[in-house]
C-alpha cells in the first residue's frame, strides 16, 4: 500500500486535514565557504610554499588592500548568509504551522508533463514500511499507515488515470472502487481524466470474488490484467460482472512490459500501483518502475513481514534518486524517480 513525498526543497508545502506536513530541504552536509575552499595562492593550502615572516612583512600596499578587500567581501557574505538563513528560518516556521492544502500537494506530486511527443506512461508505486523494512503488520498495510499517508494516498489516487494492484492485494485489504473526489473534480477535467482512476487489478488464475462491488459497481469499470492462458470460466466470469479482460501476457500471467503498453493502449499514461510486494517485485525486475513513493513509518514490528517488493533478486541494484522528502509526526514521505 501507499506512502509518499512532493519537490525536492525548499519546495511548495503538502497535505492538510487532520496533519501538517513539513518539507526538510536536502542541503550539503559540509558546505563550501571561504574558510574550507581550497586555495592556490603561495602561503595557503594548495600553494608552492608557506610564506616566510620576512616576506609578510614586505607585502606591498597592494597585497594589504587586497587582503582588506577580501576581509571586508567576507563579513558582506557572512551578513548575507545570516540573513538569507533568517528567512528560510522563518519560512519553516510559517510552513510548519500550517496544513498544506491540497491543490499545493497535488502540485508537488504533479506527473510530469507530456512531451513533443505526446504523453508516455509514467508508472509510480506508492508503499509504506516501517523502521525494520516491514510492509504489513498482521498481514495488511493499515496500521503501520497514518493520517498523512493516507492523505497523499488519496491524493496520489487523485491524479492516476488507473491503480494497478495485485490479486492477493485485493483480497488482503478489501479493495472496492476508486471514488471520485469533489475537491479535484475540476483538476481531472482539465487533464481529460474520468471522474475517478480505474483500478486494474493482476491475476493470473482470477481466483477473485466478481460479486463484490469493486466488480460490479465501480465508477469507471475495473480491469482485471492477465495472461492469455487465464482459465476461460473465470474470464467469462470476470466479464459477466462487468470487468474489462485485458490480456498482458502469452502465458497464464502478466508480462509487466506488456502491462504498462496495454494500458496505455487504451488511454492511460499516469499510471499508479499499490503493489503488493509480488507485484512490485515483478514490476521492479523488468525495469519498468519510473517512480518510487515511500512512507517510512517511525515503527518497529519483528516478525517475519513482507519487505515492499518481493520475488527473486535481481542482478544489478537499481539506482533511484531522491526528489523530495516531507515529514509529519515522525512519518517520512520520500519520493524517488529511476536515474
């Protein structure tokens, strides 16, 4: 299930509801000032050789103006830091007690924009673990959430043309239709959306119960991904509920390629996945994962949970770099894009 970040800082403020979100803009940890700037001239570090007394000591006028100078520039860019460290002192203050509304955290999680081209999918995941790397607790992603994460949940949902969710996923967490959201009603009508994100939903053997309303009264109509072997009695069976069937693949499962290409064939190019961890996994191993969104929660579980992408190993780490980083109560909300 979810998690979550917005523009790498100092950046636009997030969520609002029952929590206030601060961002922590990402800064050097050793920053370079005229004090640890290394420097060429004779006498400093760098140099040919460490001036001699004697030599001081017959420095012309001009060396001493220059040396003024320097001291002078200085003290200028000391006050200038201090007064610039002011302000975003007091930026994060104002930001801090006040919730970000939720045009501002739609803005910073905004997909990005089409390109010459046209629009390409851009398939993010939304997961959240806890301190020790666990992505459920007692099986499900509930109680090692929050109220921040499930705003940016919501609002992550919001700008999705379809949720991707694995089968064993939609079993565990009871998953019913997507609803639309009178507060970016507005915001899908200008990106040509549907009311509401349809949810896809993986299976290989559609061992789901099409009775239930996520089958057979969603807003917009769910689609069920599969493979072209998928038993032909529980495809019908889909169909009859009022599921979409769409084949992604030449055996019984899905080709996550084949997944992504699919349903941008029928439209859908802001693509947003919950998972689970075999899912994501499979997602991950076929390189087709642009973005990362990620709660850390500020909890410990032991046990023998779920890590957020499951399956086998893959043979080279992929590298991910880091967009931005909010944090509400201890929660982290990072977010990262493929390098």
């Amino acid at each position: 299930m979810p998690a979550v970040p917005g523009p790498v800082g100092p950046v636009a403020p997030a969520a609002g509801t029952s929590a206030r979100a601060t961002l922590h803009g990402m800064r050097r940890l050793f920053p370079v000032t005229d004090e640890t700037a290394p420097r060429t001239a004779a006498g400093t570090p760098g140099g040919e050789r460490a001036a001699h007394p004697a030599d001081r000591e017959r420095s012309t006028d001009r060396e001493r103006n220059a040396d003024r100078e320097r001291n002078a520039d200085r003290e200028r860019n000391a006050d200038r830091e201090r007064d610039a460290d002011r302000e975003r002192s007091t930026d994060r203050e104002r930001n801090a007690d006040r919730e970000w509304s939720l045009e501002e955290l739609a803005a910073a999680y905004a997909y990005p924009e089409p390109g010459p081209d046209g629009p390409r999918p851009w398939l993010r995941a939304n997961m959240v673990a806890t301190l020790d790397g666990a992505a459920q607790h007692e099986g499900r992603s509930q109680p090692i959430s929050s109220a921040a994460d499930m705003r940016i949940f919501g609002t992550l949902r919001a700008l999705a043309d379809v949720v991707v969710v694995g089968a064993e996923t939609v079993r565990r967490e009871g998953y019913r239709p997507a609803r639309a959201r009178a507060e970016f009603a507005a915001l899908r009508r200008a990106a040509g959306q549907a009311p509401a994100p349809a949810v896809a939903v993986v299976s290989a053997a559609l061992d789901l119960d099409f009775s239930l309303p996520l089958f057979t009264s969603p807003l917009v109509p769910t689609l069920v991904l599969t493979g072209a072997a998928a038993p032909a009695d529980r495809v019908a069976a889909a169909r009859k509920a009022g599921a979409r069937v769409v084949v992604a693949g030449d055996g019984a499962g899905v080709d996550p390629v084949r997944l992504v290409q699919a349903l941008a064939d029928l439209g859908h190019t802001r693509l947003l996945t919950e998972g689970g961890p075999r899912l994501l996994g499979q997602l991950v191993a076929a390189e087709v994962l642009d973005e990362l969104c990620l709660t850390v929660a500020p909890l410990l579980t032991a046990g023998d949970a779920q890590r957020i992408a499951g399956g086998p190993a893959i043979p080279v780490p992929q590298r991910f770099q880091l967009v931005s980083l909010l944090e509400e109560e201890g929660f982290l909300f990072s977010r990262y894009r493929r390098g």
